[in-house]
C-alpha cells in the first residue's frame, strides 16, 4: 500500500524488485506469499538455463491464500541461457496464456504452451516481460494465466 507525502501532495508507492538469475523454486505457498506483486528481474547471463516454479495449493487454506497471487519477470539482460517457468503440480495445476509479439520472421522471444512459459535464449531482448496471475484455486488444483509481451 502507498503512502500519502502531505509535504508534497504525491503518493509514494513502489513495486519490490527482485533479481532472478539462477532457479527459485516457489512451490511452497508460505515461501510464495512474500513474493506476490514482485518484479522479478531475470538476467539470462547466468552460465546455465534455470527454472522459475510457481506455487500450487495443497489444502483450502493456501488455497485461498495463492488466489490472487501475481508477479512479473521482465527480462533485464539478454543472452543464451533460457529462463523457464513452470506449475508445482504438473498433473493438476494449469498455466496458460497468450504471447503479443511484434516479430515477423516467425521468431518468438516468449512461448507459452503446454502449461510452460518459456524466454527463450538468444531471442529474447531486453523488456521482454510476462505477467502471471492465480485466477483461481482449490486444494488439489490452481489455476495461472499469463500475458507475454515481446518484442520479437
């Protein structure tokens, strides 16, 4: 929640940034929950591929704690190594979305399918972003969308 600065009139409110540039695994609800709104600023320069997991619900109560949950991943340094992001739960849990691109050659910086989301090494640039959000959760199933924005 922001502040109000009565001294100037303006509203001070900040998203938490957080560098993401090896494998975070978030499958936990409780360690999720600090991570909720985050910026995650993704650096693919790291010496391998990593993974990013999403948290799933396992009882009611996280189930209506992880409703809601959101975060960003805006790719801040480009370069050969792709970032993944995947659901705890991959027998149960959905991820899905769509990809807006402005490429031409059929090249994608983005994908998401299969339940995946995939910033894809040496195609992806800087700016690149993608939003997920939990629209929906019970205790066995929960429920991601994403929006990808790329430039290629």
């Amino acid at each position: 929640m922001g502040s109000f600065n009565p001294g100037d009139g303006t509203l001070d409110f900040r998203r938490k940034v957080v560098d993401l540039e090896a494998a975070l695994d978030l499958g936990d609800v409780a360690t999720a929950n600090a991570y909720s709104g985050v910026i995650f600023s993704a650096a693919m320069s790291d010496s391998s591929a990593f993974v990013l997991t999403l948290p799933t619900a396992t009882t009611a109560a996280e189930a209506a704690l992880v409703k809601g949950w959101h975060c960003s991943v805006i790719v801040t340094t480009a370069d050969a190594e792709s970032i993944t992001i995947v659901r705890k739960d991959t027998s149960n849990d959905s991820l899905t979305g769509v990809v807006a691109s402005h490429g031409q050659d059929a090249l994608t910086g983005m994908t998401i399918g299969s339940n995946v989301i995939t910033i894809v090494a040496d195609v992806a640039v800087e700016g690149d972003r993608v939003d997920i959000v939990c629209v929906g959760s019970t205790a066995s199933n929960t429920f991601f969308t994403a929006t990808g924005y790329c430039s290629t």
